[in-house]
C-alpha cells in the first residue's frame, strides 16, 4: 500500500487549497489531488469581492460566517506574502450598491437602516455624493448605498498563495491526478483512485466545485453548476475608486488600470464557451454605469463554473451513512470570500471535532438525499 495521509482533499480550487493550508497548520499530512491544474476553474474567474453586506441577506445563516471571513483578510493578507511572496492584492476601499428607481431607492435605505442597528458600516448616500466620490459614473441613478467594509482580492493570486503556503507546510499537491472514484472498505472511505495512481488516507475531503456531485452527492438538485461569464479591461487613468455593483452587473476595480466586469449567471450547464450574448450584455451595461468604459480596451474575456446548492447554502461536514468522508462545496458566488473560514472550520471539524466552535448545522449534507455508491464518471 502507498504512503497514508491524514487528509485527501479532492479538488486544488480555492476551498481545497485554503483547507489544505488550515490542515497543515495542525501538522496533518495532506495530499491535494486536482484533475488539471490548480485553481484552473470557478476560483481563476472570480472576481475576487468580499461582498458581505453587498451579495447577502442578513438573515442567511451564511451571513456571519461571511462576516468573520471578511475579517480574517487583512491578518491572512500578511501571512500568506510572509510564506509565500504573493500578495494577494488586497483592497478594502468599499462598495457602492446603486439604485436606479424609486423602489430600489426605498429598499437601500431601509437596508442600509437595518444593518446600522445591527452594527454594521452601511451608509445611504443620495446621487449627488455618490457622483461626488465616483465622478465618472453615470448620474442616471437615484443613489446607493455605500459598505466602506467591503473590498476585493484576486481570486487566482490567493489560490496560488494558499497552495503555496501549504506546500511550505509539508502538503503534497498532485496535479493532472483525475479521480474517478472513491476507495472503500466497507462502510468506511478510505482513499481516491486516479488514473496515475490510488491514493490512502484516515479522511477524505470531497472539494471539487461543481463537480462535487459526482462524489456521492446524489440528488440533482442537491449541487448543479451555474456558468458566469466576465470580462476585463485595461484603462489608462483609473476611471473608479470603489467596487460598484448593481442587480444588472458590477465593475472591480484593480491595480494597474484594470476593471472587472461581471457576471452573467446561466444554471445547469458546464459549457464554458463564452458568447456574444454574454459578454455584449455586460459591455452595454458596464458602459451605461460608467460611459467613459466604452473607450477601454477589452483585456480578457472568460466563463467560469460556479457550485449551487438547491437551497443556496454551501454543503459542509461528514456524510451521513459513510465514515471519514467530508464535504465542503457549493459556495456558489462566494467562495473567494468565505474561503478563509471555510479551510479553517472544515480542517478544525476533520482534525477535532470535539472542539469545534462553529456552528455548521445549516450546511450538514444530510439535509440532501445521498447515493452510498459513485455514479459512473
Ligand atoms: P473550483 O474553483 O471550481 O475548484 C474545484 C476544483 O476541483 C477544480 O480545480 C477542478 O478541476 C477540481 N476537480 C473537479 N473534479 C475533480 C476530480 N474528479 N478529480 C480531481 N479534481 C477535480 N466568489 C466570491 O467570493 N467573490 C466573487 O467576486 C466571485 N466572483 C465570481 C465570478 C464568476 C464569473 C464566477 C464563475 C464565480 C465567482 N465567484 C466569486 C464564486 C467563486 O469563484 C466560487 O465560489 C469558488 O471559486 C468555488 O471554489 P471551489 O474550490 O469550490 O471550486
Ligand atoms: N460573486 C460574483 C459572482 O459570482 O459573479
């Protein structure tokens, strides 16, 4: 038999990457299997916002996990250039949610209301100080609301800089190594098998993005694949401040010039061919926010494969029927910021359960139906 491992993380995207790296700080021996390269898919098209109060609904039992991830960046930010040298372009200059109509005007404010009693940083800014802190936006708006707590990183910077911190741990990382199946003995999972090889070890973490369904997640609905196209530009003065999102698109402002702009949303399908529809959509509506965009040049266009759950929420802890088998997939648009807590909570959960602070109740996978053999692949 070959060497065991602690911990076999299938999938080297960004929450195969971050638990590895938690992992190795508690002295696990991990192995990373990826079927092409890392953070090759949904994690290298992100655009990298932290977009707590900007993408969701306070009442989500996702919400403050979020929250305790967005303040992990700053000190993970240092770490991770310390071990590594990657900087993983930190910016934490705000967000502005604009309105365009009366009634999104009336739901902002009060949105912007409750988060204050709640203690959160969130301001209504009427037109006129929006125009005045983002001169080239458009004024065809009715104002916003302004997060100045809310930032972004580069998506692909971090899931290099995770990976490459836990290689500095001691974690091994086998690229090009497609899993087809699980190994069992029993009712118990005991390692993956490759086409180069079958890997052992005392827990298997299930972190394949939108694949993940094909590891024991039965139902269709349980996980499902949402495609999103973007695209970026590169301009020559920095036409934008802050992250500006709209329920149509939004625009991330990064180093050097260059702005994001995304993302369209298509469910139920892995085709990542980007299209005139796609992206054209997003040019009219990136240049209705921001007219000065339509003189930028178009750097690189691109689609990705987000990981939804049928009720919205990420599927993290242990399968129900099978022992050493876990899961932490589904983090669907939000998988850049709740990366952090994620690898933290799912190395603390397989390494020590007994000591897990985290309430994870909300996202256990029995709340789906499973399979207890692998589907053909
Ligand atoms: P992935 O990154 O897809 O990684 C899964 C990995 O598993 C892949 O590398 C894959 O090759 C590998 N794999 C699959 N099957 C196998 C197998 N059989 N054997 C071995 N390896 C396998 N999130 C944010 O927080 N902020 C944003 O601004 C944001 N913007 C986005 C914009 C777009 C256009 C898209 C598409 C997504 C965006 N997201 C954003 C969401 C974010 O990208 C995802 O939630 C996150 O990347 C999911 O990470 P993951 O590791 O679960 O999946
Ligand atoms: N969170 C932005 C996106 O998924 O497009």
């Amino acid at each position: 038999m070959s060497k065991k491992y602690d911990t076999i993380i299938l999938g080297g995207g960004i929450i195969g990457c971050s638990t590895a790296f938690y992992l190795s700080k508690k002295g696990q021996r991990v192995l990373v299997l990826e079927k092409g390269s890392l953070g090759q898919e949904a994690s290298s098209a992100a655009a990298g916002m932290l977009g707590v109060q900007t993408e969701l609904e306070e009442e989500s039992p996702i919400y403050e996990l979020a929250r305790k991830s967005r303040e992990m960046f700053p000190n993970l930010a240092e770490e991770l250039k310390d071990m590594t040298g990657i900087d993983i372009g930190l910016s934490q200059k705000g967000t502005m949610r604009l309105a365009f109509s009366e009634e999104q005007r009336a739901d902002y404010r009060e949105i912007a209301v409750n988060q204050k009693l709640k203690g959160e940083e969130s301001f209504w800014k009427d037109k006129e100080e929006i125009v005045g802190m983002e001169p080239c936006l458009t004024d065809s708006l009715f104002g916003g609301i302004w997060f100045p707590k809310e930032g972004h990183v580069s998506a692909p910077d971090l899931t290099q800089a995770f990976a490459r911190a836990a290689a500095v741990n001691g974690v091994t990382f086998r690229e090009s190594a497609d899993v087809y199946q699980l190994i069992f003995h029993q009712n118990q999972v005991v390692g993956a098998a490759t086409d180069t090889g079958d890997f052992y070890g005392s827990a298997v973490l299930v972190a394949a993005g939108a694949w993940s369904r094909r590891f024991l997640l039965g139902e269709e609905q349980a996980l499902y694949p949402v495609k999103g196209e973007a695209l970026s530009v590169k301009t020559e003065k920095a036409m934008l401040h802050t992250t500006i999102f709209t329920d149509d698109c939004y625009l991330v402002p990064k180093k050097g010039g260059e702005i994001i702009v995304g993302a369209t949303s298509t469910p139920h399908t892995f085709d990542k061919r980007v299209t005139m529809e796609g992206i054209g959509g997003l040019i009219h509506k990136a240049k209705r926010l921001l007219p000065l965009l339509g003189r930028a040049e178009i750097d690189r266009i691109w689609a990705g494969t987000r990981p939804m759950t049928g009720d919205g929420l990420p599927i993290m802890g242990a399968h129900p029927d099978l022992s050493n088998l876990y899961f932490s997939t589904g983090h669907y648009r939000n998988g850049i910021l709740l990366s952090p807590i994620t690898g933290k909570v799912m190395a603390d959960y397989i390494a020590e359960e007994a000591t897990l602070i985290t309430d994870l109740s909300a996202f256990k996978p029995e709340r789906f139906q499973y399979q207890t053999e692998v589907s053909p692949l």
